[in-house]
C-alpha cells in the first residue's frame, strides 16, 4: 500500500522521543491495555469484527453516493454494489466503514456510515486515493476517518501477519484528541484545547526495551511492526483499540496475547523530520 517512502511504510526506530510523550501518554490510559478492533464476532454479529477490504477491477459499476459531510467529501463514482463489503454488516449501526480497492487504477475508495437505501446509496464522508502516490486531503478536510488519512494502510492484514513481516504503521484510536492535527493528519475532531491531549496524526511506537520473547511468532510480528513502523492516532474512540482487515483466518492466540500488551510501554515519537511537505505523505 503507497510507495516506500510513503510516511505510512517508514521506519521511525531512530526518531527522536516527542517532548509532549509523557503529557499525551497521561491523559491516554496509559494502565488500559491494546485492543485488536477485528477477529472473531462470537455470534455477537453475522460476520467478524474488523474492517473488510472489496476488490474490485476497473469494470465495476460507479454509483453516485449522497454524503452527510458533503463539502468535505470527494465527488467520484464509487464502486459500491451487492459485493461491497461494510463493517459490521449492513445497517449494523456502528461505523459501517466500507474500504474498496481497484485493482486495475490502485484507487483506494473509502465511506463512512456506508448505506444502501431505497433512493441510492449514502454515507457519512467519501474519500478516494491513488495508492501509486502520495497526495493528502487538503488542508481541514475529513475523510471516512477522522484525521483525514486513508484507514487501508493502517490496517493489519492476516497474509501480511502470517507472511512474518508488517512494514507499515497501524491505526488507532484515543478516547480523546486536541483539537488540532499534525502531518500526515489533515483533520482534527477534538473535544479539548489543551496540548496535554495528543492531536490526530500523532505516532507512537512500543518502547525497544520491550520484551517479546514468549509470545507466538504471529503475536512477535505484530510487536516488531509497533516497534519499527509504530501506530498512528487516527480517530477517537475506546482507549489503545487499533484495527485490522474482518477475517475468519486470524490467529486466536495472537488476539488474546496482545490484549496483554500495556498502553504504558508506548512512547510517543517527533516524525516532523521526515515531512518533505504538508501536502504529500511522502517521507525524508
């Protein structure tokens, strides 16, 4: 997902530790542990928690989408249909993110509150992305996220988990943000001036002294992602949850360790090094 050198694919082991890490840490739950936001649903929904990805090639019916936060949405066709798959299930209530991908052009379309109704379909917010570069929002605008950042490249995927190398950073959520934004976010939803709270687009990455010896190989990979790639604040919600593609295929064991991993052994990282430009993704 994104080239190389896209912030979401860049190695931040060497990264200075953010002057604000401890004050962002603070008002975090730091004693809460992670969550994996996916895995089995336990009869609780039809299908499995996590957000699902659709492939789609270049021939797939567009459809025009009626969103709820218009001035901030992109105005493109959408290929939406029977086949899409939404978080949740359809009409389930929660975010309903739908994430689809075509194959033929690498655009990358994402909606929130994603609804088929009798008058066509809607949504809460829409965004599209080449994922062959490195182009932002502009500057304050939505996505189907609340930091304005595509939510595809921040997911954990089962292949990429078994295969024994994540090469990307993670997206997460905060029970509360500033309300403010730093690169690569281009959005804030904050409840608090106060820079004691972490802004979107904030990076955090697992302590290096933290040991991982014990866990399954599965669970280390995992770790070694947050130690090297990091996780990015990337919306509100339950403290240390991040996310990864819906699937049946996930690891049982490897979703129970994590959920033992403490909040406290993050620590938040300055990336503003890296930033060639406000407007692009792509990294020193």
């Amino acid at each position: 997902m994104y080239p190389k050198d896209n912030i979401w694919n860049t190695p931040i082991t060497d990264l200075p530790v953010n002057a604000m890490s401890d004050a962002w840490l603070s008002n975090m739950s730091p004693g809460s542990n992670l969550h994996p936001d996916f895995g089995p649903s336990y009869g609780a929904q039809p299908v499995p928690y996590g957000i699902p990805i659709t492939y789609v090639s270049g021939s797939h019916p567009k459809v025009h989408v009626k969103f709820q936060y218009s001035s901030e949405s992109d105005h493109v066709g959408y290929p939406l249909g029977s086949d899409t798959k939404i978080e949740g299930g359809s009409n389930s209530g929660g975010d309903m993110h739908a994430i689809v991908v075509d194959r033929s052009t690498c655009r990358l379309y994402e909606t929130w509150d994603t609804r088929e109704t009798s008058r066509g379909w809607t949504a809460g917010s829409g965004a599209t992305w080449s994922l062959k570069g490195h182009k932002l929002r502009p500057a304050g605008w939505t996505s189907a996220d609340a930091a304005g950042l595509p939510i595809l490249p921040g997911l954990l995927r089962v292949g990429e988990v078994k295969a024994g190398f994540v090469g990307h950073a993670i997206r997460f959520t905060a029970p509360e943000t500033a309300r403010r934004y730093i690169w690569p976010a281009r959005h804030e939803a904050g409840g608090t001036d106060s820079a004691a709270y972490p802004p979107m687009g904030a990076r955090f990455r697992l302590k290096a002294s933290f040991p991982t010896s014990g866990y399954s190989k599965a669970t280390r990979v995992v770790l070694q992602a947050m130690k090297t790639y990091g996780m990015i604040l990337a919306d509100n919600g339950s403290a240390w949850y991040f996310q990864g593609e819906a699937s049946r295929h996930w690891p049982s064991t490897m979703i129970s360790q994590l959920k033992g991993i403490p909040g406290g052994a993050f620590e938040a990282v300055d990336e503003s090094s890296l930033e060639v430009s406000p407007n692009s993704a792509r990294a020193k």
